[in-house]
C-alpha cells in the first residue's frame, strides 16, 4: 500500500531518492489518522510490458523504446519510464517500474508476448539479469535473506512486496535462491488476514481490500503458478479476482441505497470499482488510479492463462476475467460521456481531456460533491494502457474500447514534460489532496510508459492505426 496520508487528506476525510527498502526498524513510520489507525499505509507497485509495431500501418515495426516507437506513440515514453525509476522509493513503486521497464526494453520476455517468447517451452524465460534491464533494476531492491517472508519490506502492506514477484521469479531462472524467496512471498499471501468472503487483505494486521492489490499480488501469483506449474494456484488467482470484485465494486444496489432518487442524482458508472474497504482507511471513491490498478492486474493474469501452455485452451476463466474487466472499462466510458450526480458533470475534465482523480463524486463516494476533481495522468494512462492490452487479447471488441483509448493517449501527450516527468497527476502519497501533482509520480510516470508499450504492441498486432 501507500505511503502515509498526509495531514490534508485525514483533514478531508474528516469533512467530506530510490534507496533500496529492507526489512529493518528504520523503515519510517506510516502516519496515523486522528483516531490512531494508519490511513494510507505503503502502496504497492505495478507491472505489464510492450512489443514493437509501426509507427503508421505502412511503416515497419519500430524496434522496442527506439524512437521510432516514441514517434509512434506520440510522447517519449521512454524518458517516462527512466524518470520513473529516478524517483521510485518506495515497493510497489520498485515493482511497478520493474514491469514497465520489461514492457518498454524487452516486451517479448512479458506475459504480453507470445507464448513462443513470453513461456518457451512452457517454462519461465531464462535471460542473464545484466542483459535485461527490469531485472537489473529490481535484483538491488529484491531481499533473499531466508529469515524473510516477503520479498522486500511492506510496511504493513501484503501486496506491495508482491510487486516485485515477476522479476524475482525471472532472476531466480539463473539464482535459485530468487525462486526460493518468491515462493515464501507466495506462501506469505495465504497467511495474511482475510475478508470475509475469502479475499485476501492488503493489510497484514487487519482485514481490509484495496482495489490497488489487484496489480499487485495476482499478477505474481499466476505467474508463479507458471513457475511451478500449479495450475490449482492459477484457479485461485482467478477466484481471488472474484472475490475481490464481490466487495469492491460498486453495485446496483448500493447506488439505490445512497441516491435521493432525484432527476439530478443520476450514476453513470456501473461497473466501477471503490477504492478501500475495511475498518481502517476505508474511501468509497471511485478512484481513477484504483480502477487502473484492478483492470491492469486482471489483464496480466488474463495474458498469463492465455500464453501459458498449460492454461491456454482454458474457457471459463479468460472469460470470467473478460467480464470484469470489461465492466470497468463500460463504466469508464459511460461516465466520460454522460453526466453523473449533483454536479451534472462526466469523468472527463474538460480542461485537459484527462479522466478526474475521481471518475464519478469523490473520496466519500459517488454521490460526494464536495469538490470538483481535477484530470490526471495517472489513472488515465492506467486504464488507457488496459484497454490496448485487452485490444490485442481480445481483438473482437476492440472497436468498442480503442477510440476511448486512442483519446486518452493524445491528452496524455500534452502532459509528458520534455524531460519526461507527466504532469499532472494525483498526489501518489496523499489520494486525497485536491493540488494536482507536478513533481512526477513514479507509479504515474510507470503507467503512462505502460501506455506506450501497450500502444505499440496494439500498433504490431495491426488492430490499432
């Protein structure tokens, strides 16, 4: 999870650099709210990856973070994604950058590549950590030491060490002792505090769901399924997805329960995900980057299953997959065309064609209209990514998907600073500050290089244009 929240977000709520972290008492403590219950603990991290494709449908594909692939993309991705790991401090930052280094320098090693490149033979790609650069990235930041359950320092977070369990995997092909430290983080996830329906919590001292998890643990463990060829461990991934979405999404009746039932409190957002769950730092909102956070992750298990041999000719858990992801995506779209609550305003600000912080309401809910989110690049780039990865997967639909995400990449753009740094975005410390973020958030600048991988691979598979 998160860094602490800051005064100002506990104050909201009330109303309305890259040092390697291991596991030692000198971790900062994570603030508290006024009630002494950590609000925001360590976040998490991220991961996904890209391929090559042309920079127009006549061109030839442009080889991987070269600059024919930026032209393509039309923002440099790539100085996003090294200004990313410039800033990272943090686990799940460590293990988002990590993915998004893969997407960006070597796609055909990620989920996302064939199943020839990304599973050959049916086994985990085997590649020296100096040639590829996520690995070289992740190995400093990785803990082996066998007194240790996870695979870096969590600071009370159960995904975010997670994170970090594909490269660990990756680096454990050529250093068993990785293989043996990401097994411990696997058998670590089934021992922590569970919700009662079965949902592993982000939270190791109490029960409590974060839609931020979905990126970060079941991506790893179906991908640990694949190490050890346990295709049980790939059936609970993909019931863990289910019974996450069971508590965390938005349903019908919840909106019917909170709405006056008044002309102007109509929701259009059916599908979305809430951000937190459980007695401890729960928020309702609908929050961009947490819906970034749940479809990307159930994208790269979804690949997972596809590309695996062993998993590939599986029928009802792609589908199953599809399914929620799908609903996160029509619940995107639905809200940046009509207008929902109170303020009469859709998802999208129109000031910079960037999805709001909070896609419908605010951090108490969708029906909060206590204050007018700003666009961010963040979840924006986050979703976007998703939707060019499900385009690829799931070529049939994605005519209904790609032009949002199409509109998306070019508003995000404008917000990708010569040097690399996007701006501007949610405070990734602090969900609820109402300043937007200008001094570059590592997990935003890791989603918006995920978007340009995810581009290009779309740009290969000659399903975007």
């Amino acid at each position: 999870m998160r860094g602490g929240i800051t005064s100002s977000a506990v104050a909201l709520v009330a109303a309305a650099a890259a040092s390697t972290v291991l596991f030692s008492s000198s971790s900062s403590a994570v603030p508290l709210t006024s009630d002494g219950a950590s609000k925001n603990a360590l976040k998490h991290s991220f991961t996904s990856r890209v391929s090559t494709s042309s920079t127009s449908p006549s061109s030839s594909s442009p080889a991987p973070a070269s600059q024919a692939a930026i032209s393509a993309v039309g923002f440099d991705y790539v100085s996003a994604v090294q200004q990313g790991v410039s800033l990272a401090k943090n686990s799940w930052e460590y293990g988002a950058l990590a993915q998004a280094l893969l997407e960006v320098y070597d796609p055909s090693l990620s989920v996302f590549g064939t199943s020839s490149t990304a599973f050959p033979s049916g086994k985990i790609p085997k590649e020296s950590v100096s040639s590829v650069k996520s690995l070289s990235y992740a190995k400093p930041h990785i803990s082996t030491n066998t007194a240790n359950y996870a695979l870096v320092a969590g600071q009370g977070a159960t995904g975010d060490p997670a994170s970090l369990g594909v490269a660990a995997i990756m680096i454990g092909q050529t250093d068993s002792s990785y293989l043996t430290a990401a097994g411990k983080q696997s058998n670590h996830l089934n021992q922590v505090p569970k919700y009662a329906n079965g949902a592993i919590s982000q939270r190791e001292n109490i029960a409590e769901l974060w839609a931020d998890w979905m990126y970060l643990a079941p991506p790893f463990l179906a991908y640990y399924a694949a190490q050890t060829s346990d295709t049980d461990l790939m059936k609970e991934v993909v019931t863990q997805c289910t019974l996450q979405r069971q508590v965390l999404q938005l349903t019908t009746a919840a909106v019917n329960a909170t709405s006056s039932n008044s002309s102007s409190d109509t929701f259009n957002g059916q599908g979305l995900w809430q951000h937190i769950v459980g007695p401890q730092s729960q928020t309702l909102g609908l929050w961009s980057t947490g819906n970034a956070w749940a479809a990307l992750g159930m994208v790269r298990v979804l690949a997972t299953i596809l590309h695996w041999p062993r998993t590939s000719t599986w029928a009802s858990s792609p589908t199953t997959l599809k399914q929620y992801i799908y609903e996160i995506f029509d619940g995107v779209i639905s809200a940046s065309s009509l207008s929902s609550g109170a303020t009469g305003t859709t998802a999208i600000d129109p000031t910079n064609g960037l999805l709001r912080n909070y896609i419908v309401g605010g951090a108490d809910g969708w029906n909060d209209v206590s204050f007018q989110w700003f666009g961010e690049a963040a979840g924006t780039a986050g979703l976007a990514a998703a939707m060019y990865r499900m385009a690829v997967l799931d070529p049939s639909l994605a005519s209904t998907y790609v032009p949002w995400a199409d509109n998306a990449r070019k508003a995000i753009a404008a917000t990708v600073e010569p040097s690399g740094i996007v701006s501007p975005t949610v405070n990734p410390y602090d969900w609820f500050s109402q300043q937007p973020y200008t001094a570059g958030s590592p997990e935003g600048q890791a989603f918006v290089a995920m978007l340009g991988a995810a581009y290009i691979d779309c740009l290969n598979a000659k399903i975007c244009n």
